[in-house]
C-alpha cells in the first residue's frame, strides 16, 4: 500500500489535539475576509446597495474613504499620468495599512486569485502529485515587477492591468468577463501541473510588491516555542513561502520570521500540534532570541 506524502498528512494530529476547526481556524477566517470582501463589492451591482464602489484597483467605501492599490498608482506614475488627490490618499491609507499587519497580508487575506491557488495545490496534494519546481526561481517575480514599471515608463499606459490576474478575476466576478477566465484556468493548471505553489509564490508581481511592503511591518508570525518542534516538516508543506521558516525554527537568528514575503496566513499556526508558531509583533522582545 503507497504511504501518504507529507502533504496528505498535514495537520492530522492537529486535527486530533485540536480538533478540526482549531486545525484550520485561520484558512476558515481567510475565507471569511476573501469572500467577505468580493461580496462588498458584488451588494452594488447585484443588489443596488453600494457601500463599496469599484473594485480592488480604486474604490470608494461609504462615499466617502478612498482606496487606491499603491501599486497601480506606482504604474501611474511611471506612466506620467496625473495623480488625482484622492488616489494618493486612498493608496496612503492602503500603505499604511499592510505595512502595520503585513504586506503579504495582501496575499492571503484579500486576492481572490489565492482561492484558486489554494484550491489547485489541495488538489495536488489530494491526488499525490509530488511538488516540482519547474525551474522558475522565486525572484522572477521581482523581474516582473521591475518590467511591469519598465512597461509603463516607456508606452505611458499602465500594461500589466491589462492581463493582471488578480484586477481580472475581481473585475470579472463583479462585472462579467470572458477570456478572463481562460487565464485563470491557465493559473490553476500552471500551480497544479507544473509548479507548486507556482503563480503566487514566483511569479506574481502583485505579491512581490506587497512583500516588499512587508519588510517593515509590524505583525509577525513566531516560532515562540520552537524548542517543542518534532521536525515534522508539516509548516514547511503548507507554508506559501516555506524558504522564510527555516532561520526562525531552525535558530538561525531570533524567533520572529522577519522575511517581508511571509503571508501572515496562519497555516503554520493551524496545523502545528505543538503549537511552535504564534502571532506577535516585530517588537516582542520575548520572542526574539
């Protein structure tokens, strides 16, 4: 009989110590927010109730807070668009934000693409394929990023909107689209055939911005009781970004994963029987040696 890998036993004896939604309270609290969030923005046009207008690009809450991904207004300005007073707050407040709570907080808590990322990696693991690298080096997505401003300086329009996965499917959920979702089925397949965790973790230059948001932010994941590890392995399968564990578990520097690309996701904290990890701040002097 083939033994399960790692992967498919992941988070069974958390389930059994913490029962199963103490084993998955954050993914379920992910879920919430993911969701939560497109359905803010769906109450307007499905239901004519229009507490958010707009969508995950520039929005407006309540006719009065704007919001403004900063990356957008980055490619703006390379672009030599004029930037409207509003943006620059709305993309402020954005930026103010994920560098308190994390970057790549982005990531895991808002962009409806890690639904389908997710969902192609579970399947992965379902059905035993074993993980693949593909050849394509993490820091691909920082070239993508760097290009995608290049892009912009040099034809004075904002290019990458054009294919961006995540301004696609949220455009598309709220106000219909077609080729749209022939990319996101290229994005599934991609994670599920070729690379693990491939779009989000190599690729994606949304999240390479936000990682880079994220160096300086104040919320952290720590291995706070890291002596207690078993060397199970299992946060490092489930990790988006499982290169950021190894010096805050292993002891190669204090306890706090201070990598900006860690996506304060929760999983590691999910699914660690011992309990190792914990959330905490950058600040905790308790936890940082």
């Amino acid at each position: 009989m083939k033994k399960p890998n790692i992967c498919q036993k992941t988070g069974l004896d958390a389930q059994k110590s913490k029962g199963w939604l103490g084993a998955n309270k954050y993914l379920i609290f992910r879920r919430v927010s993911q969701f939560g969030i497109l359905f803010l923005f769906l109450l307007g046009p499905w239901f004519d109730v229009w507490l958010v207008k707009g969508n995950l690009t520039s929005s407006l809450t309540l006719d009065t807070l704007p919001l403004t991904d900063p990356y957008v207004l980055l490619q703006s300005f390379f672009a030599g668009h004029s930037i409207a007073q509003d943006a620059l707050i709305g993309a402020l407040i954005v930026f103010v934000f994920y560098l308190v709570i994390g970057g790549r907080v982005f990531c895991s808590w808002a962009c409806p693409v890690n639904v389908i990322t997710d969902s192609a990696n579970w399947l992965r693991c379902k059905l035993g394929i074993q993980n693949k690298g593909g050849g394509v080096s993490s820091k691909t997505r920082y070239w993508l990023l760097a290009m995608s401003l290049a892009l912009a300086l040099l034809t004075g329009s904002i290019v990458w909107e054009l294919v961006n996965p995540v301004s696609i499917l949220h455009r598309g959920i709220i106000f219909g689209m077609s080729f749209g979702w022939g990319l996101i089925a290229l994005i599934f397949l991609f994670d599920f055939l070729v690379v693990n965790k491939g779009w989000c973790s190599r690729l994606c230059p949304v999240g390479a911005f936000y990682g880079l948001i994220g160096k300086g932010s104040i919320v952290r994941v720590s291995a706070k009781n890291r002596e207690d590890c078993t060397d199970c392995l299992e946060c490092f399968s489930v990790c988006p970004e499982s290169q950021v564990i190894k010096p805050a578990l292993k002891g190669q520097g204090g306890r706090i994963i201070l990598d900006g690309n860690c996506t304060n996701c929760g999983r590691c904290i999910d699914i660690c029987e011992p309990n190792v990890f914990s959330y905490t701040t950058r600040f905790n002097k308790n936890t940082t040696k």
